[in-house]
C-alpha cells in the first residue's frame, strides 16, 4: 500500500511527500493496528508465563514497591555485594521513575508490558516527526523503521531499553529543528535512560565534531563523558557496594582506561573480532538497503564504533540482533539511514529527479526482505494461556503485603500488591509456590527447586493444588535451611 501511495498517487507541484493524504490516515493506522496488536501480544505472553522472567518480574515489582512503598528503585531481585537492593547499583536508569505512577491504579504486573508498549507508540511518534523533516516519503520510513528485524525483535523483547527509542529520537528531532528545549529534553532523558547511553551519544558527539559543529559536538562529549564517569565510577558503586561498574565487566575492564589501554597493547583485537562478528552489522545495514553508507562520516564515526564495542564484548548477548542488546545502534542506525537517503535523493535530484521515489521504496523493499529472512519473525508459536491462570487462580489466596517465594516466571503473576522473591534468594517467605520439575535459566537451578520443594514439604503446609502448581503456607525460615550455595 505504501509502495502504490508513492507511485500512482499524483502531487500537486513543491508538495511534500510526507504531506500527501494517503499519508495522514495511512501512517496513524499503522501505528495504530501496531499498538493494538501489542497490547494483544503482551496479554497472551503475560497468561503464557512468557513475561515472567527475571528481569521483567523484577523491574515491575521494583516500580510496585516505589509507587506502593516510597522505597526508591529497589528490588529483591539485585541484590549486590554488599546486600544492597538498588536496582540502580545494578544498571543506572532512573528513567524507570515514569512508570512507576501507574502502578497506584493498577494490581497486576501486566501493566509494565503495556507500558513497555506505549513506550514504543512515543517513539514511533518522534521518529515520524523526524523522519518528515528529510526528503522522501515519511510513510515509507516510518513504515520502513517497523519493519525492520531488529525493530521488530526490541518490541517484542519487554525490556526496560525501549525507553532508549523515544528519548533518543527526542534528542535528533530537536537538532535537526534547532529547537533548544526539545534537545535539552532529550539529552537529559537520553543519559537516565541506562548508564551506556552516555557512551554511544559521545560517539555522535565525535561525528558533529569532525562534521564542523565543533562547539555542540564538544560541548555534547564533555557531558557525555562526564556523566558516564560518574555514572560508573561513583553512583553505581556507590549503591551497588561493588568497586566496579558491571557494565565495563563485559569488556574484562574495570574503568575506560584500562579498556582503552588493553586494545592499545593489542590492537588487531579489534580486526579479529570483526573477522566473526560481521554478520549482525552487515545484516543491520542491509536491512536499511545500505542507506547509511552515502554519509561515510557518520558511518566512521557513531556506527562503527557502536558496532566495534559489541563484536569486542565477552558477552554473547551483545552479537546477534536476535536479542535486545541491539537497541544501542537502533536510534543511530535509524538516523544514519535518514541522513544518507538524504544524499542520495540529492544526487538523484541532479541527474533523474523521477528516481528520487525509488530511494524509500528501496528502503521498505530492503528491510521486508532482511525481515523474511528471520524465522522468529512474526512470532508465530504463541504459548497456552492456561497456566498463567492457573497460576493466578491460587494466588488469590495470599493477602496483600505477604512475602512470596516462587519461580522467576511465575514472580509476574502475583498481585501487585504481594512481595514477591525468586527460589534463589535466601530469604524466609510467607508462601511458596512451586512447579516441581520446573527451572528457569534465567532464575533458579533444577537444585534449587528441588530444596525449595524439601523446604516446603518440611516446614510448610499445602494449602492448594492447580495443575502442576503447589502452594505451601510456610512457617518460620532461617538461612540454616538452605543450600551452602544459597547462603
């Protein structure tokens, strides 16, 4: 459809193509059918246990215990070396603030998922602002951006890092209008967003450098540099009890000089680990149709280097665009396509100016077909809802304010308003609720449960049975009942 809108539908002369009508119906039900759809998504992962995960479970009860509790971004779920239960010594992202407010209208864990979803509304609304301040046609970005695999993969991973889209598109719209509020704004959000935004701002930093706007680009990398020092090398530990920055940790560095000094001792680290990690970034750009090439600057400059930091990590989850990880380069990578389109319309608009529509048909063309390579997308295998309601069912039971211990992807299907703590935390609890036989990589070992199981059979009582799952009303518990390894 949008294909057709570009080709067939006449314009009147100096009309922009973000203007033309197809456009304003055609663009919001995009954005629309995509909000809905997730929502429905989020519903069906939430009753399939799929969302109650570690991480999820954990960050959603941590903004549950901020807006219920007033106790500032802490968890169970993180605690550090020194018993600390900041979430913020775990990664800095006091942006996690925002969602806490609708926790106070709410009783269950679901509302992060649709949170987490709205999100992506905001950042699609700023990237179709900013998209319709290049030449071409918006719609085809914008429709473009959404279908790109690793889009597609972030939005549908729930993790906190889609607050990174919005604000990074905040921060581009308001220098590309020259507006100082919007780019303060966005700048602002950008760095509490998590502790490594500063990082790969300062890389476009470098880029406005070398690009003449020397003034912004070293006032940008003085704040970006400046507050991911502080970030790592004081806050951080400073809630967490750890000497470092368990950012760093995944480049075996303690600070960025010891990183900076390790590649310097060996330099060709980095061409070797080019040689095995080039498939992600030459998927990445294809999907954009290579767009990002014809500005050459930007490409050395921000992506580049974005890229050198993953395929350099220790940590497998930073390689293949499979995992959200890849939210760090999505802004940039967005933003370099848009620049480059832009070269190229021009120089098309010298030579055949009746090819310049050609440019974001290629880029749709390009990214449908990067996405028809990946097997998980669409997601087509949905999981049974039935145990997440079973699992609710029973919760029922527990009154507000109790202490539960269960499994990490059951956590999100306890009320709000429960405590709640995985199988590894060494804690007494008021109930367990186990599914025997069942682990969690992300959580518990199969020995864990099984002492959770003993735990349970000896100092509690088994009040009801849904299913595979047991709730035990448990009595006191000290440390002495559990695992060496747990202590």
């Amino acid at each position: 459809m949008c294909i057709l809108l570009t080709l067939i539908r006449r314009r009147s002369a100096g009309q922009p193509a973000a203007g033309l009508p197809g456009s304003r119906w055609l663009a919001p039900g995009l954005v629309a059918a995509h909000m809905v759809s997730g929502f429905i998504f989020a519903r069906i992962c939430f009753d399939g246990l799929v969302l109650g995960v570690y991480d999820f479970a954990g960050i959603s009860s941590m903004l549950a215990s901020y807006a219920q509790e007033g106790k500032w971004l802490s968890s169970w779920y993180y605690t550090s070396a020194n018993g600390s239960t900041f979430f913020l010594g775990h990664h800095f992202s006091p942006m996690l603030i925002v969602y806490s407010p609708f926790y106070f209208f709410t009783n269950t864990h679901l509302v992060y998922a649709w949170l987490l979803i709205g999100t992506l509304g905001v950042a699609l609304l700023f990237y179709w602002l900013l998209a319709s301040t290049y030449p071409g046609s918006t719609l085809m970005y914008l429709s473009a951006f959404m279908t790109l695999p690793v889009y597609y993969l972030f939005s549908v991973s729930f993790h906190f890092e889609i607050l990174f889209l919005p604000c990074a598109f905040l921060f581009l719209l308001g220098r590309r209008l020259n507006n100082w509020f919007l780019t303060l704004a966005g700048l602002v959000t950008l760095l509490l967003v998590k502790e490594d935004a500063a990082l790969y701002l300062a890389f476009y930093a470098v880029y406005l450098i070398v690009s003449g706007e020397k003034r912004a680009g070293i006032t940008l990398l003085v704040v970006c540099a400046s507050w991911f020092f502080i970030a790592t090398r004081f806050i951080m530990p400073a809630l967490s009890g750890e000497t470092n920055s368990r950012f760093l940790s995944y480049w075996n560095a303690s600070s960025p000089g010891e990183l900076i000094i390790n590649l310097a001792r060996d330099p060709m680290q980095i061409a070797r680990a080019w040689q095995t990690g080039y498939e992600a970034p030459v998927s990445l750009l294809a999907s954009m149709a290579f767009l990002p090439l014809f500005k050459p600057r930007f490409v050395l400059c921000v992506l580049f280097p974005i890229f050198t930091i993953h395929v350099l990590s220790s940590q497998p989850f930073f390689r293949p665009i499979e995992t959200y990880y890849m939210y760090t380069v999505l802004p940039y990578l967005a933003l370099g396509t848009l620049e480059g389109a832009e070269v190229l319309i021009g120089i098309l608009g010298k030579w055949k100016p009746h090819w310049q529509r050609i440019v974001p048909i290629l880029l749709l063309v390009a990214a449908s077909w990067q996405a028809s390579l990946k097997k998980t997308i669409p997601q087509t295998s949905l999981p049974d809802g039935a145990k997440g309601r079973m699992a609710r069912a029973l919760l029922t039971r527990i009154e507000p304010g109790a202490l539960l211990r269960t499994h990490a992807f059951l956590a999100a299907q306890a009320p709000v308003n429960v405590r709640t703590n995985n199988l590894k935390h060494p804690e007494s609890a008021d109930y367990l609720l186990l599914e025997p036989g069942r682990s969690s990589p992300q959580g518990e070992s199969p020995e864990e449960v099984e002492h959770a199981i003993a735990i349970a059979q000896k100092s509690g009582k088994l009040i009801a049975r849904d299913g595979p799952f047991l709730l035990y009303r448990m009595g006191s518990q000290t440390n002495e009942n559990l695992p060496e390894g747990s202590r």
